[in-house]
C-alpha cells in the first residue's frame, strides 16, 4: 500500500515537470495546458456536488458564466485589478451556490433537482444574452489587458504560473476542506441523508455549505476562463457545456 509521504512526495515531484512546460512547449500548446488548469476546477467544484454530496445538480454552467461575467464587467466597468475580480467572481459564484441550494432544501432530488438545476444555467444564458446593455449580448465581452499583482498578463506564459497557482491554492483548501469534519458530514449525507440527520448533524446547513463552496470554486474557474479566451460570449455557457463537465467528472472518477 502507498504511503501518504510517497503520495507527498510524488505530488511535488509532478509539479515541478509541470513547472518546465512552458520552456518546451509553443504558445498554443501552453494555451492547451491553461485551459486544462481551467478545467480542474471547473470538475473539482462539479465534483462536490456531483460525487461527495450524491446530488445530482447541474447548475456547473451556471457558476462558471457568473464567475467569468462578474470578472469581465468588473474589469471592464469599473477597471479593478483582476486579482480583485477573481475574489468577486468565487463571491458571485457562492451566491449562485446559495441560490441553488434553494432547491436541494425543499426535498427535491434526483432527476427534478438536475431538471431545475439545469434550468438554473439556461437563465443565466438568457440574461447574458438579453442584457445587452451590460453583457453586449451575443457579441460578448471583450476583456481589457489584465495584470495579476502587477505581473502583466499578455501571453500564455505568465497566465499558466498563475493559473497554476490558483488551481493548486484552491485543490489544496477544497481538500483539507473534504478532510475536515464539514468533508465527513458532507460525504454522510451522500451515504443516507436520514440517518446523518438522526444523529444530530444539521444537514441542511453542511447542504448548503456544499453549494456555496462548489459554486466559488467554479466561479474562480470563469474568472480565469475569461482572462484566457481574452472575450467572454453567452455561447460557452451552454447544454454542451454541461455534458463537457459531467463526461469529465466520470472519467475522473465522482467522489
């Protein structure tokens, strides 16, 4: 059996071949690799819902548009840093969460919460669609040059470190999170709800935190989604959005 010190060891092991990519690799295949720390989270904060918490919940695209829109107004309105606007994206993408959670409260489950969950992400698309106004509708948002704590982020190259630091900040709290004392209720609930309930848990809050919390680390995911595509459009929020992020979290593995 592998210990968690050969587990440690390795993980590090890893992240330093990972930190040589960009000085073997061209623009596009770094734009590849960015897309892919993307994506991590996009699955990571899916799979909280999806595979510790046994729900069936779609509203994945949801947290992922309102975290990249919060980003692109924020920096195009109002012309705030963009490490400001990743902290307002995972606070939006929390909201979402919350307002989510809404649902799984009431006892619905199963195929009626993924039926309104879905739901749930189509609306946003309409709003971005329709909000013309503010979200320039199908044309999207054009994202203005952006810098991370004064380091500019006008090539693949500086987007991947932060990336890659963002994504292993995040993996590093959701898991100490999913080992804490939250993460074993969370993980009861998945196993029988009922019978966590009768042992004194408050479910429906530990329900809650986990929405809020998968809906932050998606909303992070957009915001650097946005600085990625460099334009923000209604287009990639959409129902293939939705089967990219559960095909990606079955092959991953739920749970």
């Amino acid at each position: 059996m592998i210990s968690q010190k050969t587990v440690r060891l390795s993980f590090y092991f890893f992240l330093l071949l990972v930190l040589i990519i960009p000085f073997i690799t061209n623009e596009y295949l770094l734009w590849m690799v960015n897309t892919m720390l993307v994506y991590t989270l996009v699955t990571l904060g899916f799979n909280i819902l999806i595979g510790n918490l046994g729900q069936l919940v779609f509203a994945n695209t949801a947290f992922f548009g309102i975290g990249a829109y919060t980003t692109a107004i924020l920096m195009v309105y109002t012309g705030i840093p963009y490490f400001i606007a990743i902290i307002a994206s995972a606070l939006t993408g929390g909201l979402a969460g919350f307002l989510a959670s809404v649902t799984a409260l009431r006892g619905i489950r199963l195929y009626y919460l993924a039926i309104i969950t879905l739901a749930f992400g189509e609306l946003m698309r309409w709003v971005y669609l329709h909000g013309d106004k503010v979200t320039k509708g199908s044309d999207g948002l054009l994202m203005p040059h952006s810098s991370f704590l004064g380091i500019p982020l006008d090539s693949e190259v500086p987007k991947f470190f932060i990336f890659l630091l963002l994504t292993i900040l995040v993996i590093k709290a959701t898991s100490n999170l999913m080992k804490s004392k939250i993460g074993r209720a969370i993980v009861a609930i998945r196993e029988n709800e009922a019978t966590t309930a009768s042992l004194g848990i408050p479910t429906a809050n530990y329900i809650i935190l986990a929405f809020v919390w998968s809906g932050s680390v998606v909303g992070i995911a957009g915001a650097m989604f946005a600085v990625l595509t460099e334009r923000v459009l209604p287009e990639s929020f959409g129902l293939t959005e939705v089967i990219v992020h559960f095909g990606m979290v079955l092959v991953g593995g739920t749970g």
